[in-house]
C-alpha cells in the first residue's frame, strides 16, 4: 500500500513530509520521495529502501517560510523499486503523487508518447502528470485542466499534484484508494492517506469520498463531487490514537487485513482482465513454450494457495501440475524436467526453503516463475519471471489477505494459460472472467456474519480437536482453515479431504472433535453432505459452513448462494479466517504475533 503526504504552510515543509511519511512506514515500501514548491520553484529528492536514504539525501535542504509540498511512500505494483519509479513524478512544471492502480494508463501512455512525450518511469502514475501538462495547454485554467484529466482516469487512485501555475495550491483526487486532510488553528493543511501523519498537527479533518477532487489553498478547501457539483466540506475530529489509527480502528492487524482482502483483491485484478481474456504484461508467452508441466513450490500458506492453483491448472488449462512442499522437495533428490514450469509461491519472497528449490530449479535448467507480495524480494530478483499478487504489506503473521490474492492469481493464470493452450473456448474464460470480478465482493465482510461468528466462537474453546473438511479445491481450503487455527488459538486442528473420514480419521469422532465442514452447493455437494452425516452419526460436533441449510449441523454459518464455487470459496475462505481470529481472542492470545512463529521463515 503505497502512502501519500501533503502539506501547506509556512512551517518546514521537508520535517513535516518526512516525519508524514515515517508515520506511513507500516504500509510498506520499497522507495520514497518529496517534491516541494517554493518561491516558484521545485525542490525534488528521491530514495530506493528505507527512509533513512531519503533523509539522507535531504539533511541540507531547509524549507523556512511558505511552501506546498507533496511526499510518497511506494509498494511497487507497476515497475520495479528504483528511483525513476519513486514518486513523486514529474511534468514539466507539475509534480504527483498517486496510490492505486491506473487501469487505462497503456493507452494514455500510447498516446502521449505518440505527441511527444518522453516518460522516465516504468509506472503507471506518471502518465497523470503528463495528461495533466497536456491539457494544462488546452484549458482556460488550472484547476479545469486537472478536473478533465481526473475524468480521463480509470481505475483507483489518491492522487496529490503540486504545479507552478498555481504555487500555492494543491491539487486532490479521490477514488478507490484513501485519502484524507486535516486543518488547524494556524490554518495550515495537511494531506494523507490514513490518520496517523495527521495527529499532533491537525484537530479537524474530512475523510474524501469515492469520487471527491478539488484544490486546497491557505484560504480554500474546495471540494466537488464526481458530477461536478461544489460540496461543503464535512471536517470531523480526528482521533489522537496513533496504533489504533495504524489499524483503521480495528482490534488487530489480521482484522484489518481480512476486511482489506475486498479492496486488495479489486488491485490484484486491476487492469489484468479483458472482456474475454487476461492480461499480464509482466509475463512473456515464450515463459510457456515447450512446457508440458507444472510444479508448484511453497510452504504453509503458500503451499495451500499451491495446491488450490493445481486444481485449477488442470480443470482449466489442462496442464498436468503437481505441488510440493520446499522442505521436503529440498532433500529428495527429485527429477526435474525441462519441459516443466517451475513455479515458487511466497508472500514474503524470502523463504528459505522455498528459496533453496527456486535455485535448485535454475540449476537444472527449468524455466521459472514466482508469485509474490513484495517487489525486489531475493525470489523476484531470481526468478525468471514474477506476478506481483498487489496484498500491500501483511502485517499479522497468519496470513489472510497474502492467501486470497494468491488464489486469485492462480484462477487468472489458469485462463491465461487455457487461452495459450486453447484449453478453453473464449466464450468460456468470459464466463469464468465475469465471475472473477465478483470475487472482492464475496470477500465483503458483514456484520451479521462477523457477529455470528463471534457470538459462536465461544462454544470452540476447548475440545480435543478440530477436523477442517472439504473436497475438491475446498481440500486446501480446509487446510489453510486448520492452519490458521492452530497458528492463533493454539488448538489442535486437522484438515482433511471429507472423503478420507472413513480411513481412519473417524475413529475421533465424539463430542469433543469439532468438525468444521465445507459444504459448497456446487462442488460434489452430495459427497460432501454424506461424509459430514457419517462424523454426525457418531456425535461429532459439527459446524457446516454452507449456502444450503444442514440440519445434522450442530451449528451453521450461511454463506450467500454464489453463481459458482469459487465465489463460495472465497466467500468460506473469509468464514474461516474469522472463525480462527473470534476464537483466539476469546482465549486471550496475541492474535497479530503468536508464540514460537515469524512472518517470514527465512531459516531452516
Ligand atoms: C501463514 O499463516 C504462515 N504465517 C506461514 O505458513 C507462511 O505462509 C509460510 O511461512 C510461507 O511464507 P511465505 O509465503 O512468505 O513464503
């Protein structure tokens, strides 16, 4: 999640960025950077990594008097982090700061580039600042020429631009991705994109909305609708809790993170989805030429996401896959081909283990490819060829939001990889895409759900264990259930296919083994329901998850009834995420940094 920072006033400007942007570091990043206007002159600086570097790099530059000023903090969705990538980006005359994903930027950069325009970056926000000096020449004044370039971009987007025509002014634009700004008693004004920069500088504040752009001078805040239409601001206290602000107000950092999966997942799919195919401009189709399999490699999480792309790979794109574990694939010797794929999954692209066989596969001469969450990591430096899964930084150790974007890209690669191999009629991977713009909205969190899921929490807090059962790709899902269970409650858990009870699993069965059943009404419903019966028989105590009311259930969490089974899945995936989160909490543990684990594994 990239941050933003402005300001205005006659303070030091570069302090007030820098410690904005300090404010911003538990979003992640990878570079940063500030451009100030004053005395009708720019002062820009950038910095890859920490900031640290950036303040390096600005420890001479003093602001004293009048001065607008904008400051980023970025997490690399397009291009790499580099410091012509770092934001701010420049025009001629005009800097900006952008967080979101500008989905129509290939053909506004096409068409500026083909008027002359020379770009610097690889990203998608300096098309903005072009667009913007380009119609800057064309319009009565400044703030038109901003207002028909915001109407010109598609996609989600906080944006900040500072230029010289209007030296005391700061430009705002708002959709999809948050942005607020706050006032004080000495009429300065500051922007960001959360709370946190803001407290101890501002006491009022107006939260944007979905739509909202404007100009904010020392004297004005104007605001207007999407429609055009002026808007009052609406300026409410802000809140002095800097931890709880981190968290949006939410209990824990996993909390947030299983709400954020709606709008994390809408990134992940942001300009990758045509009416009826999929587009990845990271990847080059000769990555695929010659192979005839795939091997995925992860651990934990990862592996589960893994092993639900198998499914997926061979339903659509009718390409034999296989997975591994990376521990054990590291030690036994295994025949790699190179007619395979060798595909590493990892959040944090520094697993060690799954490192190891990412080397061990170029070394035997397979052709590579990691899924990951973060830009420049050791995997994405190694690997022939990366999907960037768009998670923003995942904070709690249980990872939530890492896996539902994981998933994601795995069901957009496997119609990807059907269109290559003409596994799928296009008619079809339509179909399937139509269906993969539903899916931030299976993963909305409501209230009803959540406060049943609380208020049946308290009945899992004991028991000798916690079967997890599912079919199909439910499978995995049922282990990344159990795991986030154990992982926070420390209570025993299983995941299970349903159709393994009756090899031996069964033989728990009592009151005391909970039985956490995936029921998806159009995935082997039947099969599903059967085995559950068979736990039930012999007075397991069962929770079935479902569309479709089960009256051998002793509890039932409803999910809506979807059009299809991965909306189910997704729609199970979050029950269960919550389910592992409302029991930890009842039984009193740190949720965010359970005992004995760390969020990235990078030893053996
Ligand atoms: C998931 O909840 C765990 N924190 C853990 O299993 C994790 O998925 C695993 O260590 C792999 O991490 P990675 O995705 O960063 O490689």
């Amino acid at each position: 999640m990239c941050g933003i920072v402005g300001y205005i006033g006659q303070k030091n400007t570069k302090e007030i960025l820098l410690e904005g942007l300090k404010e911003l570091e538990y979003r992640g990043y990878d570079s940063a950077g500030i451009a100030v206007l004053q005395d009708g002159d720019f002062t820009n600086y950038k910095a890859v990594g920490k900031l640290v570097n950036l303040e390096e790099k600005t420890k001479d530059f003093v602001t004293e008097s009048f001065a607008v000023g904008i400051g980023h903090t970025r997490w690399a969705t397009h291009g790499k982090p580099t410091e012509l990538n770092a934001h701010p980006h420049l025009g001629e005359s005009s800097y900006v700061v952008h967080n979101g994903i500008i989905e129509n930027y290939a053909s506004l950069k096409k068409e500026l580039t083909q008027k002359g325009v020379t770009f610097l970056s690889q990203t998608d926000t300096e098309v903005i600042v072009h667009q913007f000096e380009k119609n800057l020449k064309n319009s009565p004044d400044t703030f038109e020429a901003f207002s028909k370039t915001i109407k010109e971009l598609q996609g989600a987007y906080a944006i900040l631009l500072v230029t010289k025509s209007e030296p005391d002014t700061i430009y705002f634009a708002k959709h999809g991705s948050p942005m607020l700004v706050g006032v004080n008693k000495e009429n300065e004004k500051y922007f960001a994109s959360s709370d946190t920069p803001l407290i101890g500088h501002c006491q009022k504040v107006n939260y944007f909305e979905d739509g909202d752009y404007g100009y904010v001078t020392p004297d004005e805040t104007a605001i207007f609708s999407k429609n055009g239409t002026k808007k009052e601001p609406h300026f409410c206290e802000l809140s002095q809790n800097k931890l709880s602000a981190q968290k949006n107000g939410f209990r824990f950092f996993m909390e947030k993170e299983i709400y954020e999966q709606r709008e994390v997942i809408a990134d992940t799919l942001m300009g990758r989805l045509s009416e009826d195919a999929i587009l990845f401009d990271e990847l080059e189709s000769s990555l695929f030429e010659g192979i005839k399999e795939i091997k995925l490699c992860a651990c934990g999480t990862s592996y589960h996401s893994a092993l639900c792309a198998s499914y997926l790979f061979e339903r659509y794109s009718k390409i034999k896959t296989s997975v591994e574990i990376a521990s054990e694939f590291r030690y036994r010797k295994p025949i790699m081909t190179k007619d395979t794929l060798f595909i590493v999954i990892s959040q944090s692209g520094e697993t060690a283990d799954t490192l190891e066989t990412l080397k061990m596969a170029k070394e035997a001469g397979l052709k590579t490819l990691v899924i990951c969450n973060v830009d420049n990591s050791s995997m994405v430096r190694l690997a022939e060829a990366s999907i960037l899964t768009r998670a923003g930084i995942e904070k709690g150790v249980a990872s939530t939001k890492a896996f539902a974007t994981q998933v994601v890209v795995f069901w957009m690669l496997s119609l990807y990889l059907a269109k290559l191999t003409n596994a799928l009629e296009k008619s079809e991977i339509a179909k399937q895409i139509a269906l993969l713009r539903e899916v931030p909205a299976s993963c909305a969190v409501t209230d009803n759900m959540h406060e049943r899921i609380k208020r049946l929490s308290k009945r899992y807090l004991h028991g000798h264990g916690f079967f997890f059962i599912g079919r199909d790709i439910f499978f995995p899902l049922a282990l990344e259930g159990a795991l986030k269970l154990k992982e926070i409650s420390y209570l025993h858990a299983e995941g299970y296919p349903s159709g393994e009870m009756k090899h031996g699993p069964i033989a728990l069965a009592d009151p005391e083994l909970f039985t956490i059943a995936l029921l998806p009404q159009h995935l082997l419903y039947e099969k599903s329901k059967s085995n559950v019966e068979e736990l039930s028989a012999r007075d397991s105590t069962i929770c079935a998850i479902s569309p479709l009311e089960f009256d051998k259930a002793d509890d039932f969490i409803p999910i809506s009834t979807c059009r299809d089974y991965m909306l189910e899945f997704f729609e199970m995936m979050v029950v269960v995420q919550l389910l592992s989160l409302e029991i930890s909490v009842r039984l009193g543990n740190d949720v965010d940094m359970p005992r004995n684990l760390a969020k990235s594994v990078t030893v053996e």
